[in-house]
C-alpha cells in the first residue's frame, strides 16, 4: 500500500493571472510529485494540491518567496486514510 | 449481507462488494433491474452497469455513472444508494414512478473497475485507468479527457505521467469505449449525467470552448432548479455553470461528447465537498450526500421525461 504520512493538502489562493502561472510553473516540475485536486484554473478559484512530505517545504517554500497565499487543509493524508480503513474494518467485522 | 436492506450504505465498499450488491439487487427485484455487461477493463474485469425498466422496447432513456475517477469513493458510494433507492421508490413515490413507467435509467456505479481496485488495494489516490502507454512508465489515461468532443485540444495533456493525459487516441480506453458503444448503439438516450466529487458543482457543455451551448438557457434553468432542490433537503450549497465558465477548460470530456451527440440533457456533478477533506470525504457523509444529489437527479429526470425531443 502507498503510503502518504505527512503528506499535506494545501489550498492555494492565486490573486491574479501572474500567480496562476507560477503555481502552473510548479504543475510542471514532476520531480516535486505534486497531486492538483482542484487544478490552477484562474485567479480567485482555490487551488487544492497534494503535496509529499520530502517536497512540503520546497513548495511552500516557493509559495511565500512568490507571496501567494495558502493555508493546510489536511495535515496529515496518512490520518484521515487511517481513520477510514479502521472504519471500514470495523463494519466488516460487525 | 445477504439482502439489500441488510446492505450497509453508510460505509465505503470494494468492488467485489458492491457487484455482489448488484447481483443481489437484481435477484430481489428481476421484474425491474438487470444486469448488463457492456464491456471488460483493461485488467479484464466485467463493466457492468444496471438497467431499470418497466418494460417496452429501446424506451428513451437516462444514463448516470459514478466513479469514472476511481478516488472519488463518495460517488461509487452514491451509486449503490440510487440503486436501492430506485427499487425501494418504484410504485410508491410519483416522480420516479412516472420516469420509469415512461423511460428506462442506466446505471455504471463503477465506471473504472481497475482505478478503483488498484484504490483499495495500493493506492487510495489513483484518478485514471490502469491502461499502459507503450513507451512510457507511467500508467493510466485520465477518462474524463479521453471522449471524442475537442479531444487533443487545450485542457488535457499530451504527457502520460499527467493526472489530465487524454490518450493517445479518442477512445482509447476500454472503459469510455464501452460507453460509447452502448450510448450509439441504444440510440435513444435522453439524458446523460456524470457524477465525480468534489466541489459541489452542477455543470453542463461545454468544457473546451467557451462559446454557449446553443441550449444553454435551457440547461440554466434546468441546472438551477436542480440545485435549488438539492439545497433543500440539507442546506449543501452549490454552484453551477457551464464547465469552462465555472471550473476550467477541459477537453475530450464526456457530457461534450454526449451533447454533440445529441443528447441535450447531458450533465455533471461534483458532489461534496468544498475542500475539507476532498476525496477523503467521511462516510458519515455518504448517505446525505447521497440523499441530496437524489432530489437534483429526479429534478433533471423529471424534466426530461416531461420535455420530449
């Protein structure tokens, strides 16, 4: 099973087309493996991105250099597919 | 469980659970559901899909998948909701009742099998299709891309390693191909809604151009309507729109290529959330979830049986 502890879930907010780019920049670096959940589409939609733990500081990183603006939205994926698997289990044995 | 009442709809399944749900669901009402199996995966598993009918031949019709990206549980989960709840309002509530006694409902609750075992079993994030790329390591085709409406136009990619790759050809994938298929040979569906998470969105064509729909006030109204429905039972905002003015350009999507087939109430909703926890959704919120989104399907079915074309 893959595994995702400490990987984060960030929301992006882009203010304008130049942040848009920059966020798009960093779509293209496949090394930072980065997952888009809301893909950067235009400035004023949020932007929900996926981010491994070994490239969490990098990418935010980038973000504050840049001044675009996020906030965590998951803390941690690895939790909340913890608490999931455990519910899942607990109904199959019930 | 051994009937579908015993069925837990509150948790999230395997697909081996929920095609046994389907085997059961036909068992338990054989006058009004069947099984059809309109292709196999990649990996060689069956699609199937259920069909509720009251009888007749080639009856005009209404299609609804979910689950077309396999990490997006809470829509398979819906699914298998509308499913029972199908057989469970047929001859007691007057709107459904009506559609079916006029119209059959198609039903893929998991319309990429190998993405949504390859979910459970290695990979709880995995959105595309199990398909190889010869010439590449990267696995899977994004099969909201790979439709045959603007496809290789901007709004998908070209790189196999992208979550958005479009394929090398239209249909490419088995699993659009299937559809496809089924759509052109049927010949008489009327309505197409396909069903991803999340955001909370209801949208219609187009994707890849922002030209309107030339029935998009129409499908405003209609789309409106639905909303305000669906808001109703539990306060879920949501909005909608065309899918290029609401979320972003998308091409080879598939309501573009049902519309250009002329299918005029083609749609798409993201159901739940808005982004607290996505895919991750809790399966506390299958059920409402599911409940919600019920009453905008029967706003739209409803709709297209009273509105024949």
């Amino acid at each position: 099973n893959e595994n995702f502890v400490g990987h984060q879930v960030l929301r992006i907010s882009a203010t304008d087309e130049a942040q848009v780019q920059k966020v798009r920049e960093l779509e293209e670096l496949e090394h930072l493996k980065l997952d888009f959940w809301r893909d950067p589409a235009r400035a004023g939609l949020p932007i929900d991105v996926r981010v491994p733990f070994p490239t969490i500081q990098s990418v935010k990183a980038f973000l504050e250099y840049h001044d675009i603006s996020y906030e965590i939205m998951i803390e941690d994926v690895q939790s909340l597919l913890d608490e999931e698997k455990q519910q899942m289990s607990a109904f199959q044995a019930r | 469980a051994l009937s579908t009442d015993a069925f837990n709809y509150a948790t999230y399944h395997t697909l081996d659970e929920i095609y046994e749900f389907m085997d059961l669901l036909v068992t338990e009402h054989p006058q009004l559901v069947s099984k059809i199996q309109i292709g196999s995966t990649f990996e060689g598993r069956p699609i199937n899909v259920l069909k509720f009918s009251t009888g007749g031949t080639n009856r005009p019709a209404i299609w609804i998948d979910t689950g077309i990206h396999s990490r997006e549980w809470v829509t398979q989960a819906s699914g298998v909701w509308f499913a029972k709840k199908i057989t469970k309002d047929y001859g007691q509530e007057p709107t459904l009742t009506a559609i079916l006694d006029n119209m059959d409902i198609f039903l893929e609750i998991v319309t990429n099998p190998d993405g949504f075992v390859y979910t459970h079993k290695t990979n709880r994030m995995w959105r595309k299709t199990r398909s190889h790329t010869e010439g590449s390591l990267c696995v899977g085709v994004d099969p909201n891309r790979n439709w045959d409406a603007a496809f290789g136009m901007p709004g998908a990619s070209s790189n196999p390693c992208s979550e958005t790759y479009r394929g090398k050809f239209p249909n490419s994938e088995v699993e659009v191909k299937s559809i496809v298929d089924f759509v052109t040979s049927h010949g008489n569906i009327k309505a197409f809604i396909s069903i991803h998470s999340y955001s909370q969105l209801l949208l219609y064509p187009y994707g890849y151009t922002s030209e309107p729909a030339p029935d998009k006030e129409e499908l405003d109204q209609l789309a409106k309507s639905a909303v305000t429905a669906l808001t109703s039972l539990h306060g879920t905002k949501f909005k909608y729109g065309s899918i290029i003015d609401t979320i972003y350009q998308a091409s080879g999507s598939t309501i573009d290529w049902t519309y250009s087939q002329g299918i005029k109430y083609s749609f798409t909703f993201e159901l739940r959330d808005t982004g607290l926890r996505g895919f991750l959704l809790p399966a506390s919120q299958i059920i409402p979830t599911a409940e919600e989104t019920w009453l905008a399907l029967l706003t739209i079915m409803d709709h297209t049986v009273k509105h024949p074309y």
